[in-house]
C-alpha cells in the first residue's frame, strides 16, 4: 500500500486518530469501516454503501481524507486487519458448526452471496491495464512457469492442463523437488513465472518466486494482499479476496482470475494456438481420452 501506508499499522490506528477531523457523512463512513472491516474486505464498494446507506463516493473521499491513494488502498488495510485476527482452520470450522449448521440448505446460498462479492470485488479492484500487461509478457515469453504449493497446487495444476492445449512451453513445477531446482535454475529474462499463493502461505512457493526474481525473471503474483511475501518487486501483482462463508479460503475469484488472463494470453497467440489446441483435441479423440458415446 501507498499513500503514507505501512501494512503493519492496524485499521483502527490508521483510523482512530483522523475521525475528530472528519466531516459528519465521513465520520459515518469511518464508523461503519472500523465496525464492518470484513464487510468492506469482502464486498464490492456498490454492495458496502447499499449496506451503509451512504453513497459510494463518501467512502472514496473517505479513503483519500485517511491518507489512502484510492479506496482499494483502505480495503486492502481491511483484508490485512481480517488475515491479523483471522482464526485457525479448525476454529473456523467449529464457528460455522455453531452458527450456520444446513439449515434448509442456509449453507449454500450464503456461500454463494460471498463468492459472488468476492468476483464483484475482483472486477472492481483489477488494473485491467495491468491485466493485459501481464498478457503481454506471458505471450511473448520463451517459457513460463507456474508455481503454487499447497491448497495452491490444484489450481496451478487446472490452469497448467488448459495453458498445455495452447502451448507447449507452460508448464508447471515444484512438484518433484530435484526437477523443480534444475527447471528454475534454467530459467532467464526471456521467461516468465505465474506464482500463486494466500494465507498461509506456502515456503516453497515464496522461495521460488524470490530465487527467480533475483535471476531477472518477470513474476506475476497472484495472492490474497499486497502484504504477500510474494508480492514484493513482482512484475506484476493481483490481488483477490478469499475470504469465505467457509472454513478455508475461497479459490473462486483466483480461478476467474486465472481464466481470464490465460484467455487473454490465448487471444493474442494468434492461428498457432488454435492449431495446437484442435491437434490437442484430436488427439485426444483419436486415443480415446475423450469418450466415444
């Protein structure tokens, strides 16, 4: 975060201490950020002042009368303070046991609402500018890598499989330690890595991220704050929320997001990609991969 900003100051003491000097709406806006963080973390700015009952602009003004560059900037302070005070696992999980249960299926559209917020949130607070910079770089890279450990690996593995229909130079690594070192030693400016990672964050995957920033090569970050260990000096960095009606963090706006920038790297390779991706399908007909009904 910019403005004056530093990720270890808590939203309330960034707060606090300016809303004697704020305007009657805005000490109203300040009220409802300090009393609703999670709220404002995981909700569109559209859904938080229907909340409120206050006008998206106030809690605009609101951030820049904090010292912020933009709104994003005070939700990114919001996501920070949730990650500070967020509970374990399991406590999550015995927290939705007590309060949510299924009661006539309550669960799955609860679950729902908070996911549509968090895609809500994504489209609002994506540089799309920056998106297709990332583009850029991806399709004119000699080879790209992606990295995810953990919760992350299936994700990293899904984007891996479709990115593997179009081209043949993606692939992803940190699977299998001995080649993981030799692919990432290999690899130089003319490459490009896609690292993913949120809390908790995975070691392996920060670590490789900082040892091919170091050799020069461009990272994409995508992860849950702009406090990520993986985030520093990244190329390019996109953040999402993940925060989730359920006990582990949401992976749905990653994937909207994955998709979108793999499909925006795809529109522009031009005839060769779609040459490889109907080789692809053929192939996979003639071998019967693909079931012959």
């Amino acid at each position: 975060m910019s403005g004056g900003s530093n990720a270890n100051v808590g939203l309330k003491e960034r707060v606090a201490p300016r809303i004697r000097d704020l305007s009657p709406t805005l000490r109203l806006a300040a009220d409802y950020v300090l009393k609703h963080p999670e709220l404002v973390a995981m909700h569109s700015l559209r859904r938080v002042a229907e909340e409120s009952d206050l006008n998206p602009p106030t809690f605009t003004r609101l951030a820049q009368s904090l010292g912020f560059q933009n709104y994003e900037e005070l939700r990114q302070l919001c996501r920070y303070e949730i990650q500070q005070n967020s509970s374990s696992f399991a406590d999550k999980a015995a927290s939705l046991q007590r309060s949510q249960g299924d009661a006539a299926g309550a669960l799955l559209p609860s679950h729902a609402l908070a996911s549509i917020g968090n895609i809500e949130s994504l489209v609002e607070a994506t540089d799309t500018t920056a998106l297709a910079g990332a583009a850029d770089t991806l399709a004119a890279a000699r080879n790209v890598v992606l990295i995810g450990s953990l919760s992350s690996a299936a994700l990293i593995d899904y984007v891996a499989y479709m990115a593997h229909m179009a081209f043949p130079n993606w692939r992803a690594v940190l699977r299998n330690h001995e080649t993981a070192s030799m692919e990432l030693r290999e690899l130089g400016l003319r490459d490009a890595m896609i690292a993913l990672a949120y809390k908790p964050y995975s070691s392996r995957t920060v670590a490789a991220a900082r040892r091919v920033q170091q050799a020069g090569v461009p990272l994409i970050a995508v992860t849950d704050s702009y406090a990520s260990p993986i985030a520093a000096d990244a190329a390019h960095v996109f953040v999402t929320p993940t925060d989730s009606r359920h006990f582990f963090a949401s992976s749905v706006p990653l994937i909207v997001l994955l998709e979108a920038l793999l499909s925006m790297v795809v529109s522009r390779s031009g005839k060769k990609a779609q040459e490889r991706i109907a080789a692809v399908e053929r192939e996979n007909h003639e071998s019967g991969e693909y079931w012959q009904g």
